[in-house]
C-alpha cells in the first residue's frame, strides 16, 4: 500500500516496480498528467500489478446509485461540480490539518479534481465524441471553468469546477427515469421531489474510512 504526497511518486514508484508486489496506490498518482502517464507505461512494460484507490468509487453510495441506474436504459445526464481552492491549502494548512508543499498547491487543480472527473467513466456510456468548455485552461491563472461532454451512447456530462467561489462537492444524474444526486458523496438523495429510495445500509462506510472496506474486497481478488 502506497500512501505519499504527490511530489515522491515519480521517485517513489520507479523502486517499488522493481518488485513483484501487487500495489495499491493512493490517488493522484503523480503530479500532473506527465508524470502519471510515465509510471502508467513503466507499470505495462514491466507487466506489474498497480491499483489506484479511487476510493469515491468504492463508496456504498456510488455501488448503490450505479445499480439504481443500470435499470434504465434512458440517456443520462451527469452533472459534476467541483470546487479547489489553492489559497485553503497556502494559507489555511493549520486549520485544515493538512501541510502542501508549493510544487503540489501549483498543481492541485489537476491531483484532487481527479476523484470527481473519475465519476464521467463510472456512468457515461459509449465513446466520448465531443467537447465544449468555457475558457482554455491557464493553470498560472485559474478561474471558473465549465465543460461539456457529449457521448456515443447519448449520454451527457456536465463539469462544473469553481476554483474562485466556494461551492460543496456534488454529483447528480437524471434522466426520464431518474432525479438522484450524491451530496454529500457518502449519500445518495432525491433530487427535488421523485421517486423514492430503498433504504442503504451505510455500515461499512461508517465503521472505516468510506470505500475502503468495498475497495479492499475488489484487492483480495488478486491474492
């Protein structure tokens, strides 16, 4: 189990693929897309086993959400809204209990978003065909950016990233059938006033860190 700050995967990981281990790396796996796709192609050429704990995906929320939607075969649209804040970690690491170096505040935009975007491939379907964004991205200067995703099968996903104004981490998908959102991402709501839920039992989120029990149940597979 990796678990480092994003500046030591690029040096951290050229050692440990030396090994015949089965990883499972904490999320991002690097700095930036670089980084990240090198230790990608080092990983197949060397035909090792290296997991990413994207652990939102593993929350008893999204299995339940991903099982609500399956029954429909309508189109979907996902909406994501994201919300990074340099300042946060540059000035308020005290109060947030957690200490970035500068090199990963310059590229947080891109490490911690990576959770977020990650639910576009858990629920749209087909081939990505087409996108549209507001502003080309300036990582010198970042500001409010807005994307849209058309795919194959006709599904839609919307990204939202607030990087200037604060907003809560958010997940909805709607279609003719269904009107559900993940807010927090622990918990699948209706959205406005449909249909109702099945009761969940969160018993697994609540006894360990959220995703981790389902999460390392998929790991012993390889055992």
């Amino acid at each position: 189990i990796v678990s480092i700050s994003e500046e030591q995967y690029k040096k951290v990981m050229k050692k440990i693929l030396n090994y015949p281990w089965i990883c499972l790396a904490e999320k991002p796996l690097g700095l930036n897309f670089k980084e990240i796709k090198n230790i990608y192609n080092e990983t197949v050429f060397k035909k090792k086993k290296l997991f990413v704990s994207l652990n939102r995906r593993f929350y008893t929320s999204t299995i339940a959400l991903k099982k609500i939607v399956k029954l429909s075969n309508a189109k979907r649209h996902l909406k994501i809204i994201d919300c990074q804040s340099r300042k946060k970690y540059k000035f308020g690491a005290k109060k947030i209990g957690i200490k970035k170096s500068k090199l990963a505040i310059r590229n947080l935009m891109y490490s911690n978003s990576v959770h977020l975007i990650d639910y576009i491939n858990q629920f749209c379907r087909g081939k990505l065909v087409k996108i549209n964004q507001n502003r080309k991205w300036d990582n010198k200067k970042p500001e409010d950016l807005f994307v849209r995703m058309n795919f194959s099968s006709g599904d839609t996903a919307e990204y939202r990233a607030y990087w200037k104004s604060f907003k809560k981490w958010e997940i909805q998908i709607n279609s003719n059938k269904i009107n559900l959102k993940l807010k927090p991402l622990e918990r699948i709501q209706n959205f406005k006033r449909y249909s109702k839920i099945k009761k969940i039992n969160y018993k697994n989120d609540l006894s360990f860190k959220p995703g981790l029990y389902n999460q390392s149940k998929e790991i012993e597979k390889y055992f």
